[in-house]
C-alpha cells in the first residue's frame, strides 16, 4: 500500500531524478554508491551534513574479518553468535564472515590504509567477544576515519556520483502500487536547491546510521537522529529488534551533567590489556566470566553498572598505566588527546568511564541482499537489521556488516539493472502530500526525549520504568497534536522533523523494549533478569498502523 504518514512540510519546491538515491555517507552508504556506479547506474548520494561527518569516521577500535594465520570464517562465526545471545541469522552471519575478508581486501584496493608491521602484514588486535586476534585497524585507534577518508576520496573523484550535503531526508515517494519511487528533502544552506524537493529515483537505499541521540549520553554524532527508521516506519516497512541497544561500557565519563555526544574509549584498549576496576584499584570483571575484561559488551556494561550501584558512583576507571607513554602515543593517539583535552592524562591516571548509548543491533528488517518489506526501498549499515548482531553486536562487526551488505545491495541492483527490473515510478509528488501528516513537537522535545529514554529505558529497564516513559512521550506526542488543534504548530524545520523522528523512535523502541519480558544480550531487565528461550527466543516485528499506532508482533517460532 502506498505511504500514508508524512512529516509536515512545505511543498517540494524543485525536483530531480537519478535511477538510486542512497542517503547515507558512512562506510555502508558510500559504499553502495561506488559499486553502484561501476554496474553502469546513475547514483546520488543525500547526507546530513559534510560528506565525512557520519558515524563511521568515529569508529576506533577497526573492522573484523578471518585475516590472521589460524583464524577462520567459522571462528569468526562462533564467537558472534555466542554475542548475538540466540538472536543472530545463522545464514547472516555466515554471509557476513565468509564474505568479509574480500570485502576489506576490496577496502583496502579503494584506498585504505590500515596499520602494519615491519613485514608488510596487517596488524590485528583482539577486543571483546573475540577469541582471536581478528580487529584490523588504522592510525592505530583512528580506523573509521581512514576508512572515511579513503571512501569520500574515491566517491569525489567519480564525476558519476552527485552529491547533495547538508540535506535531511524527509519522506518516501512511492507509485500507486506502492513501490518506492525516490523521496523527499530539506537541503540546508545556499544553492540551487535550497529547502524542500524531492528526487524521483529506480531504487532508495538507506544507510543513515543509528539513533544514538534517542538518550541523553551517547557516542553517536547529532545528526544520529533515527531518520532512516522514523521514514520506513512511516512508508510502511517492517523494522525489527529495536529493543537491543548497545550501551558501549567504556565511555569517557564527562561529568553527571554532560549531554550529547561522549568521547569513546574504544574496546581496543581493554583488547591490548588495560584493565577495569574500581576507585580502590581492585579489578571487578575477573570471575565474572572466562574472558574478564573482554567479555561481550553486554556483560561488561551490567558488570560496571552493577559496581556503580554497589559503590554508589557515577562511574568506575579503566586503567592502562602500565602501557607507558609510547604504546599511548603510537597505538592510540585520538584517545589520548581526547582525554588530554578533558583534563585526564592516561599514562598517569586511570580514566573514569561510564556506560553511553553506542549502537543499535535492530533497524529496518532486510534480507540477505538489503531489501526491506518496501518494494524498491533497501537498508544497510546501522540503520538495517541483516540478522547479523542478534541482541547484541559483537566488537567491530559493524563497519564489516556495512561493507558486506553494501555490497550486496549494489549487486541486487546491478542484478536488477541488466535485467530490466528497474523501471522509473510514476509518482504524483504534489498528490503524495496529502497522505496523513505528522504534526511535529516543539525542538525543545528533543531534550524531553532523551531525558524520558535515559532515565527509563537506558541500560537499566523495568515494566514500571517503561511504562512511565511511554506516558512521558504519549504527551510530548498529544502535545504536538493539541498544537496544531489550537492552530499554534510547530514549523516545519530541521530541529523540528529531527523531534519528530527521535519521537517516533523512541516510542517504538519502548514499545519493544516492554513487551519483550526477559533479560537477553543488551536488553536488560530488572523485573525479568533470566533469558527465557521458551518465549523469547524470536524477534519482535514494528509496524506503524494506518492510524498511527505502533504494533509490536511476535515473529512465528
């Protein structure tokens, strides 16, 4: 069926066209378009900001793959099922490793440098979950910005790829069938396509990154708003495992006032030997389980935030003294002079870390080659849920998940391409606008938001605490509604789409979040502390209804 809830926004007032528009300038979304154009397509590449300004330049600790001697594809399969804690697509995941180890040879053939030693031979390093050394890295903890800079430097130097910066995505066009048929925008700034218009395309692949900035303290940037989701939710498709939040266990702790975008302490560090303990220096993950400090993040993270509870404390140190200052210096540099610039020397002291919102196992539902329930409307990156990460992503899978599937969507397409299976929509844009629009909160909401989601349904969640978020966002909702009842609405604008969108998110994530009754990988529940695979273990299906309401349904076992 064709989309009918929109966000409320001026009429288009310009139109292009191109046969895939990917929206998205991260490892996954720049990654698409590069294979997209060598299969012959027209490609337009739509991102929130600069070209390099997504979640992947932030990425520290690398990208997994069976490079090493010794390691194997089925090694690498092992150990991210036992993360993803019975929720992982087996077939995703072996899709995932067996694929990868090309997919970062390809990387490496586009331009990425990653680190080596005296030999030639890539460096690897180990980091939670992992029971080999299998974490490439770059610029010692600097990899998401190689991998970034390497991507943007072959996607500017094709004259075949348009590039739209600073440009919100608003909405899916689809045709009277309900096929995608391109979607709508908001270009920022000065230029011929200035405010709302929408490009009509073949295809709409997503790849615009998690919603981090649903909690209060996250490592995500602030354009992490949820806008992929939020505008699938809205077109109709399915997304899936919502409720599966990574919360990173090693964030730089900023102080108990501190909001917004936290600087990460990458795994990596716990990976070369640094240790977690607490204020008297006692090390608290030993015993805890077999791989102590490295254990999967879910575990780390309730380990560190149960310490908390017991001490009293609003964080615990990682402690990496004993590398010395060359190992600080030349294997992780950004971390160093971050923490340097927040008044923390960890060549002398211990660094107080926290828990943040850091990554987001679910998304859009996609199959193995990135196709949502949306005909023509594909996903990949943190914005897709492949199967891969279950309830909980294991170390650096992530940037490999973004190449592995990104690749495959733009075989999909090429597939589809040759065959004659990518015909242009017709598509009335001025008709689309009548579908069902989505009164927008005040900007401020946002702030309410994260507030209402940390407090209740961060790491920590129970029936009673969800329930009193939902009530908090049913309000800031019924707000915006009573707004424009009173004909006093919020205008349409950048902090007001990016409210709503973080609105629509968060109320799908708590809807999940409560009804899945059982502690499993990142969802943790007071009220229900064991897994319980006899219920449980199945994922939970989102839709948006024809009126509005958000459904969470049981996938068949």
């Amino acid at each position: 069926m064709p989309v009918t809830h929109r966000l409320t926004a001026p009429a288009p007032g310009w139109t292009t066209a191109t046969d895939v528009v990917v929206v998205g300038s991260g490892v996954a979304g720049l990654t698409v378009a590069l294979n997209a154009r060598r299969a012959g397509l027209r490609v337009m590449v739509v991102t929130k900001a600069m070209l390099d300004d997504g979640s992947t330049r932030w990425a520290q600790g690398g990208i997994a793959a069976a490079l090493g001697e010794g390691d194997t594809p089925e090694q690498h399969l092992d150990d991210t099922l036992v993360a993803g804690a019975g929720l992982c697509d087996e077939d995703a995941v072996r899709t995932l490793v067996t694929e990868g180890p090309d997919a970062v040879r390809r990387l490496i053939a586009t331009g990425a440098a990653f680190d080596r030693d005296a030999g030639g031979e890539i460096m690897l390093t180990r980091e939670g979950g992992h029971h080999r050394r299998r974490i490439a890295h770059a610029g010692g903890d600097a990899t998401g910005a190689e991998i970034s800079r390497a991507l943007v430097s072959a996607v500017r130097s094709d004259p075949g790829i348009e590039l739209i910066e600073h440009a919100l995505v608003l909405d899916l066009l689809t045709d009277a069938d309900g096929n995608a048929a391109g979607l709508t925008l908001h270009v920022m700034g000065e230029g011929q396509r200035d405010g709302v218009g929408a490009i009509r395309a073949r295809a709409v692949v997503l790849a615009t990154g998690g919603m981090g900035q649903v909690f209060s303290a996250t490592t995500n940037p602030a354009v992490s708003t949820g806008d992929g989701v939020a505008l699938a939710l809205r077109a109709g498709a399915e997304v899936t495992d919502l409720e599966f939040v990574q919360f990173h266990p090693t964030v730089l702790w900023l102080g108990p006032d501190a909001e917004g975008q936290q600087p990460l302490v990458s795994e990596a560090v716990r990976g070369e030997g640094a240790h977690l303990v607490d204020a008297t220096g006692t090390r608290f993950m030993l015993g805890q389980h077999e791989l102590a400090e490295l254990a999967p993040r879910d575990i780390v993270a309730k380990a560190i935030t149960r310490q908390m509870q017991l001490r009293g404390t609003e964080h615990m140190y990682l402690d990496g003294r004993h590398f010395g200052a060359e190992m600080w210096a030349h294997r992780f540099p950004t971390i160093l002079a971050s923490c340097r610039a927040h008044g923390i020397d960890p060549v002398t002291e211990p660094i107080p870390v926290a828990p943040a919102a850091h990554y987001a196992s679910g998304g859009i539902r996609t199959d193995l080659s990135g196709r949502t329930t949306v005909p023509g409307l594909y996903a990949c990156g943190e914005v897709a849920c492949t199967g891969v990460h279950g309830a909980n992503r294991l170390a650096s899978n992530s940037l490999l998940e973004g190449l592995v599937f990104a690749e495959r969507i733009a075989d999909d397409l090429a597939a589809r391409h040759r065959a004659g299976d990518l015909p242009e929509r017709a598509v009335d844009v001025a008709a689309a606008r009548a579908a069902h629009p989505v009164p927008l909160p005040a900007p401020e909401a946002r702030a309410e938001i994260q507030r209402l989601m940390s407090r209740g349904a961060g790491v920590l969640r129970s029936a009673a605490s969800m329930a009193d978020t939902a009530a908090g966002l049913a309000l800031l909702a019924e707000s915006a509604y009573t707004h424009v009842a009173e004909e006093k609405p919020a205008d349409p604008r950048v902090e007001t789409w990016e409210a709503a969108n973080l609105l629509l998110v968060a109320a799908a994530l708590v809807a999940a979040a409560a009804q899945r009754d059982e502690t499993r990988g990142c969802h943790w529940r007071e009220d229900f502390p064991e897994r319980d695979d006899t219920r449980w273990q199945r994922h939970l299906i989102t839709t948006l209804t024809a009126s509005g309401d958000l459904v969470s349904t049981p996938e068949e076992q």
